[in-house]
C-alpha cells in the first residue's frame, strides 16, 4: 500500500509503521521468521490534499488486504523475535498513557499527582500534553515524517516520559471546520500510535482527561480505556461545540469511569455502571506547615491559592477587600485573561502570579486565613477543590462560598452564604484560637493524601484486569 497523501487513519491495526511513499505494512498477523503480514486495512484515501477538499467529497473509504513477504528488520527496528516482547522488555510493568487536559509544566493538578506516583509504583507512564498550536507546514511534515514526533518528546524519569502534541488553528489551515477537526484529531492519533511503538508501550492502559480524545483514541489498540471526569467541562465558557456528545460516546466507550466530586458520580453511573467516586488530595507532607496563628498588631493577610479563572467570585472579593482595607489579600496562580482588572487597582490586593509548586507552602505560611471564593454554578457545584485539600494540611482555618463538596467538611471550614457573612466568618476565622480545630484539619488532609488516592486507583485497575 503505497501513500500519496497524509494523514491516514488505520481503524483495525495493532501497530503501523509508513513512510510517505513507502509500504504501510501492519503486525496484526505474522510469523517470527521472515514476516508474513496479512492484515486488513481500513483507510481514509483523500482525493486531494486537505487544503483543496471543501467543496468536494473529502475521503473514500477503501479496505484493502496485504499481502505482503518481508524481513522483520524492515517493519521493526532490530527486528522481532520470540523473546523481544513488550513484556520482556519493560518487565511486566503497565503501560499507562494519559490524555491530560493540562500541561506538565503548567500548575499541579491531578493528572500530574496521579501520573507520577503511578509511575513509581511498576508502571510506566506517558503524560500526553494538552495540544499547542502550530502552522499547517510544521502539521504536515509531523504526519510525513512520524519520527519527527521525537523532538516532542520529553523523559522526566525511567519510567514517566511528557509528550507536547500539536493542533493546527483555523486561520493558518485553509480548511473548512470539519476538515480542521478532522486533521487534528488525525494529528494526535498518528502520534500516539508513533509513540506506542517508539517506547513500546503495547496493550496499554488509557487514562484520558478530556470528552474530545474519544475521537483519536476509539481505535487505538488498548487493555482498558479510563475516563477520569474531574469537572463539568461542558459548563466551561471555552468548551467547543460538541463536548457533551464527545463525553457521552467516552462514557460509554470506557471500560472503567472515575470521577473526583459526588455530582460528577452520580450524573455518570447512570451511564456507565463501572464508574468510582475519587475525589481530589493533597501531597499531605509538602503542606504540612507549623499552623501560625494571626499575629496582634499585623495586618491580617487572606489569601487564594490556585488559577483565578472565571468561576471565581471577583464582585465578592472586592466587597470584602473594600469592607477592610486593614487586610492584606494575596493571590497565588495563573490569572485568566480579562479577569482581576478591577482588583488590582486596590491597595490591599496583590496577585503574585503562577508560582512553582515548591514554593507553595512559603506563600501559605504567609496566610492567616485561606479563602475558596467560588461562584455557585454548574461548574463549581461538581468541583471538589485541591486548593481544599491543601490549605487543611497547613491546619489553617479556611474559609468558602457554600459549594457542595466543601460542605461535607462544614465542622472544620467556615461557610459564608453571602457576601456580608462570608466578610462575619473571615473575622470569625482570624479570631479562631482552637489547636483543636487545626489538627482536625491536618488529621483529615493526612488521611486523603495523593499516595493513598493512586493505590485505589491502581486497585481499581487490577480489579477490572481480572
């Protein structure tokens, strides 16, 4: 079989290997020796190449069989031999590749936590970025040249490799909508399948984070497929069109669904009957700061750690900033754009920015109160706070707008329904003068660290295995 144009979508195959101009030659079925491949072949042929197809027919689909006599050596580098198996030679470990709805090296979140505690306990894990745009060119010659996919390629440890892929924007393709969508999904499908090959990682165990990677990974050969829902994505002002329905066909597709808040659990069990309740944690040794309590005579200083995005309630924390302007208010994470314009013309408001995480617990410490200044809507009635779990392993007194999954710990975190008693509660908090209180908090943030969180998960998995 022989390509003349890219990309090509092979919906049956265990593995590919093509080069432009070069056979497309399968391992569905072969001997040892001396490779016979018989396999066959669903492809989408373009007519045209994709910047000239959208006032025609863009795609036909052919099956094809190949048959086809050739060394081993050329299918697969160093050839294939009864005991060069994926097995043998990542020694029985999992294989665990994660659809991230976030990047490595963007703010800790759960994927990274998961990910990497998964990747110290015998399996090997690769992080598959949220996607960065490029031109068409760099797209194409990615698709051409599937090695090329390497330079995007990052290895963290010997088990826990990140890689970057790539999505093309609408401005610099020429194509029409579908066309676009269709492209860049056909963009991280041939590099995962290039990645599964070049690091071995057959049979493996998908985690995805996000609705839409049900249309690049249906078709990738897989032990089980995961839908891990940490958000009600669809509630998102930057969600795309078709978010619900990409989330309904994951739901079903999926072998096994987590979910990380009560709502989320509940909505998705009536879908899909494997589905587990596990919510956020905290990497509990990392927070555990000495508690430090107001000091008389010191500005207080209330603070927020975490990404000011567009659930955050910006009219709240100005009344409140305005209301005791002997309060000092910090800000700690990414700030989305178009937000906190009006904040930041007030004296006793500072945003300090995305910070590393290790620097994390120096800006807690700094805090006599933390907030979770939430809205209450759809996102944040299914939200269940990392930000929560962190500021209890500090033992600080927290203080929260009422969202659901902050008040199942209603004994130990101040609730403000309103504006005027979320401002009564702050003062509340500052005067609190219970150790109680405070090793309640760490006792309970102790019990739901990361590590725990990752065994469960792993648990889960092998459960299903069997």
């Amino acid at each position: 079989v022989y390509t003349d144009n890219l990309p090509l979508n092979f919906d049956t195959l265990d593995f590919v290997s093509f080069l432009k101009g070069k056979p497309i030659l399968t391992q569905s079925n072969y001997s040892i020796e001396n490779t016979l491949l018989v396999g066959k072949i669903s492809c989408y042929l373009y007519e045209s190449s994709p910047l000239q197809i959208e006032n025609k027919k863009e795609f036909i689909e052919e099956e094809i069989l190949v048959t086809e006599e050739i060394a081993p050596e050329e299918i697969f580098p160093g050839g294939i031999t009864a005991k060069n198996t994926w097995k043998d030679d990542c020694g029985g470990k999992r294989n665990i590749i994660c659809i991230s709805s976030t990047r490595w090296d963007f703010i800790r979140q759960r994927p990274h936590h998961l990910m990497e505690l998964s990747s110290r306990r015998n399996n090997r894990v690769l992080f598959f970025n949220h996607s960065v745009a490029v031109n068409y060119e760099e797209a194409e010659k990615k698709l051409a040249d599937p090695e090329s996919w390497e330079e995007r390629l990052y290895k963290v440890s010997e088990s826990l490799w990140v890689f970057s892929p790539v999505h093309v924007l609408a401005e610099n393709s020429g194509m029409n909508k579908d066309s676009l969508r269709y492209f860049n999904f056909r963009l991280k499908e041939e590099a995962l399948r290039y990645l599964i090959y070049k690091l071995q990682f057959y049979d493996p165990i998908i985690i995805s984070y996000l609705a839409e990677s049900i249309n690049y990974i249906k078709e990738l050969p897989r032990k089980i497929l995961c839908y891990d829902c940490i958000d009600e994505f669809s509630a998102f002002s930057w969600s795309e069109e078709g978010i619900e329905e990409d989330e309904e066909d994951l739901i079903r597709e999926a072998d096994l669904v987590i979910t990380s808040a009560e709502r989320l659990y509940k909505r998705i069990k009536k879908i899909n009957q494997n589905t587990f309740l596990l919510p956020n944690a905290v990497e509990h040794e990392h927070f555990a700061a000495i508690h430090r309590k107001a000091q008389p005579g010191k500005k207080p200083v209330i603070g927020f750690i975490g990404a000011f995005y567009e659930w955050i309630d910006e009219e709240l924390i100005e009344y409140l900033a305005r209301m005791r302007k002997d309060w000092k208010f910090y800000f700690i994470g990414p700030v989305q754009p178009g937000m906190s314009i009006n904040l930041r013309k007030l004296e006793n408001v500072r945003f300090f920015g995305t910070r590393n995480y290790k620097e994390l617990p120096r800006f807690l410490q700094l805090m006599d109160v933390c907030i979770i200044p939430f809205k209450q809507n759809r996102v944040t009635e299914s939200a269940n706070p990392i930000k929560l779990w962190e500021y209890m392993a500090s033992g600080k007194p927290i203080v929260s707008t009422p969202i659901p999954e902050v008040k199942k710990f209603a004994d130990i975190v101040y609730i403000g329904e309103t504006k005027e008693e979320f401002l009564y509660k702050l003062s509340e908090a500052l005067r609190e003068d219970s150790d109680k209180l405070a090793r309640k908090r760490i006792a309970v943030a102790r019990r739901n660290d990361w590590n725990h969180r990752v065994e469960k998960l792993l648990k889960i998995i092998e459960d299903h295995e069997k």
